[in-house]
C-alpha cells in the first residue's frame, strides 16, 4: 500500500465523475448498465454460502437467473456495487478479510460473449481482485522424456519458495509413486470434460491417448501463495496459452538427439514399450512444433543435466542469487458497513463512515493497471489509504 497520489476531493463533482457511483441497499447491490439491470446479493434465490446474481432486462421486463461463472464470493451483510465500464461491475464486500473486499462481475467480457454462445444463456462471471501483480508463469514443453519434469524438480528444490507448481488434471492412471494433487490431480475423462466445457481449464489437449489440462484455480493458487507459477505442458498446450492474453515465458527442452530421447525414455520405465512408441512418434512432431516461430521464447538443449539446469537459472535471472525469502507487506483494507464509493475515470474512492459521521478514512483504489479477470484473478489492483498520507 502506498500513498495516496495527489488527488482532489473536488473532482467528484468535476466534469471527470463518470456518473457512476455507489449503489448499494445493505445486502444487495444494484447495477444499471444500458438495459440491463444487474441484482448483486440478497435475490433470495441464492444458496446461503454464496453471492447471488438476477438480471432483469429493462427492454422486456423479463428477469433471469443467469449462469453464473467462477469461484463466487460468500456473502455480505453490506455490498457496494461500482459499474466500471459496459463490462463489468466491482463489487466492494464489508466487514470481510481484507484478501474478500473487492470482487468483480464481469458482465460483457470476450470471456463471458464467449461463454453466452456455448451456454445459449445470460452469463456473468465473478472475478477476485487482488492487490499487487504475480510475476509472469513459466511454461515449460518438450518431448516426453526429455527431462522436464527433472529440471522443474531441481528448481522447486533449490528454489522452494519462490516457485510453485501448477498441479494438471490428467485422465492417465497413476504411475508408482506418483500422488494424487502432488503430481496430478487423476480424474475421469467424463468430469474432466465437463469441467472443460464449465470453462474451468486455462488449456487442455489430448496428448499420448490422454487428456491433460491446466485448471485456472491450480495457476491462481500458486500465484496465491505469492509464488511463480511453473506448468509442464505440451507444444499443443503451449500453443493454446500462447494464444490467450495470459502473459507467461515459454521455454521449450530439446534433447541433444532422438536416440538420447528414446535411451531416456526406455531407462525411465514406466511407459509399456506401445507406449513408448506411441511418445516417440509424438516426439519428431513435437521438436519440429517447437523450433516454429513465434511460440517459445527459449530453447533449452537438454544433454548434461547440470549444464541445462544453470542455462535455466541464468535465462530466469536465479544464477548466482540464493533464495530469499519475500515476505509481501499485508495490506489491511478495514472496509467499514458504513461507507461512500465514487469513480472518477479509473480510481474509487471509498469515504468511510456515514453522511452525517464521516470518519477521516479514505482508500483510494487505483484499477488503472488491472489485469487477468474471469474465470481467474483480476491482478493488478492498487490501494492507497489516507492513514498513509
Ligand atoms: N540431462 C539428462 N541426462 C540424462 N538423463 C536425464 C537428463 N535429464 C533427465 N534425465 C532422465 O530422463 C528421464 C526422463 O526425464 P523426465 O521424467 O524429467 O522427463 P519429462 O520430460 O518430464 O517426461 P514426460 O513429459 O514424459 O513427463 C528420467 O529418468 C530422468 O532422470
Ligand atoms: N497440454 C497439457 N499437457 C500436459 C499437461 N500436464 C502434462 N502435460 C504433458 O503431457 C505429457 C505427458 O506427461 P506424463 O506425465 O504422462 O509423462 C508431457 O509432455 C507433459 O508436458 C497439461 O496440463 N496440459
């Protein structure tokens, strides 16, 4: 949390108020946006764990339950409701922790058109905003066998407070010693694609007969935590972040021959020899995929191990450096039940207390460099609070 950035309480009632504003009736928060009108909490038909949603269309008078996507935000005895463009509402929470404070709905993103479309519904999707930006994820692709998951090892090893693994879903049987949310989360091809088609996955792709993917919750969970999130995906998946607006490096392992590969792969023994050949086969395709322009960042040759290992570290900037534990400054964001909300291009300013006993308090919460959203984290939030002036 910083200073609050000179700001003039006058401008509220300039020509920079964008004539949106608090909306709020205890539990429940309205949002008008163009015909629609947006019932946040408090609709009576929402589970009691939960934050309800209802849309009434102004047009036609017809109201509906929409489906409503992403982890959904428990419930509040005082919401605030702050429509920040023809997309999405920010919903403030009172009187909860301060990581629960400020979520949002997104109401017309790409993510949620898109969604419209499969579902053939209304869709909204809740989004957690967080304080502070995650450091990119690093994606790591490559053929089977040729030492990824190795590599990833030495660095959670060396590095286990800085890096975090995003645990895939596979349909694979689990190998020896393999635990279940340690090095996947096993499940069945049935849940797995409706979990697909929830819109849950980052990516997914058939690889070697199976289906794998990247959940978003497991990538958020690790960025959570205040780590860097690394994910062990194939070229097909790689291919798929690359192109949606999640911002990561992608590095690609090449073994230094095909015979090495297949000798790696052979000595690992857990694949049967069908298995085996099957791997082998994907593999010339996939080393011809990941020399293809444009996809990864860094190609890393995979001969000697410790060679490799301390390329990896240098193009992440670990050489040299040990490990030091970050520990991130809490933010306490104390939201009163009492309290005003106005927007003023792309900062809220929150006044605590009310008309009559306004406190001295005030957050200044800066949404100029917001990003991610739904189904996952909106990143990038910055608070200011009058305390620190
Ligand atoms: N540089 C290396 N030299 C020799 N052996 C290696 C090297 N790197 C990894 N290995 C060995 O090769 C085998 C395959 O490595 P690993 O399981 O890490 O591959 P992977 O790319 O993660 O495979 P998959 O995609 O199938 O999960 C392992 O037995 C590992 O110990
Ligand atoms: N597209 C994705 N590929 C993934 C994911 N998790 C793992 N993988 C890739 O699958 C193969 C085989 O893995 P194995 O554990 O069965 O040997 C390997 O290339 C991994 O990179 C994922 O979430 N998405």
């Amino acid at each position: 949390m910083g200073e609050v950035p000179a700001f003039v309480a006058d401008d509220l009632l300039g020509d920079s108020l964008n004539g949106f504003y608090l909306k709020s009736e205890g539990h429940q928060a309205v949002a008008n946006i163009g015909n629609k009108t947006y019932v946040i909490g408090g609709t009576g038909r929402e589970s009691t764990s939960t934050i309800g949603v209802q849309v009434t269309d102004k047009s036609t008078g017809g109201c509906v339950t929409p489906t409503v996507l992403g982890t959904r935000p428990k419930p509040s005895k005082r919401l605030s409701a702050v429509v920040l463009n023809e997309d999405q509402i920010l919903i403030l929470k009172a009187d909860s922790a301060p990581d629960d404070c400020f979520w949002f709905l997104e109401v017309n993103t790409p993510f949620v058109r898109e969604q419209r479309k499969k579902f053939g519904t209304e869709v909204v999707a809740w989004s957690k905003g967080v304080v502070g930006d995650a450091k990119k994820p690093i994606i790591i692709s490559g053929p089977s066998g040729v030492g990824k998951g190795t590599l990833i090892s030495e660095l959670m090893k060396e590095f286990p407070s800085t890096f975090g693994f995003s645990v895939s879903h596979t349909t694979r049987a689990p190998r020896e010693g393999e635990h279940i949310g340690v090095h996947y989360h096993f499940t069945e091809r049935n849940i797995m694609e409706e979990e697909i088609r929830d819109g849950k996955f980052l990516e997914f792709a058939s690889v070697h007969g199976n289906l794998y993917g990247t959940n978003i919750e497991s990538v958020e969970m690790v960025a959570d935590a205040g780590k860097r999130c690394i994910l062990d995906i194939d070229v097909q998946g790689a291919r798929s972040v690359r192109a949606c607006s999640f911002e990561a490096i992608f590095i690609f392992i090449c073994p230094p021959s095909f015979e090495e590969l297949e000798k790696r792969l052979r000595s690992r023994g857990t694949e049967t020899e069908e298995q085996i050949q099957k791997r082998l086969r994907n593999a010339k395709a996939e080393l011809e995929q990941g020399n293809s322009p444009g996809l990864f960042d860094h190609i890393l040759v995979n001969d000697d191990l410790g060679t490799c290992y301390a390329s990896l570290k240098k193009l992440l900037d670990l050489d040299e450096v040990e490990e030091i534990m970050q520990e991130s400054s809490p933010i306490f964001v104390d939201l009163p039940r009492d309290h005003s909300v106005s927007k003023i291009d792309q900062k809220i300013l929150i006044s605590c207390g009310t008309g009559e006993e306004v406190s001295e308090k005030m957050f200044l919460l800066d949404l100029s460099s917001l990003k991610g959203g739904a189904p996952g984290r909106t990143r990038g939030l910055n608070i200011y609070t009058s305390e620190s002036f």
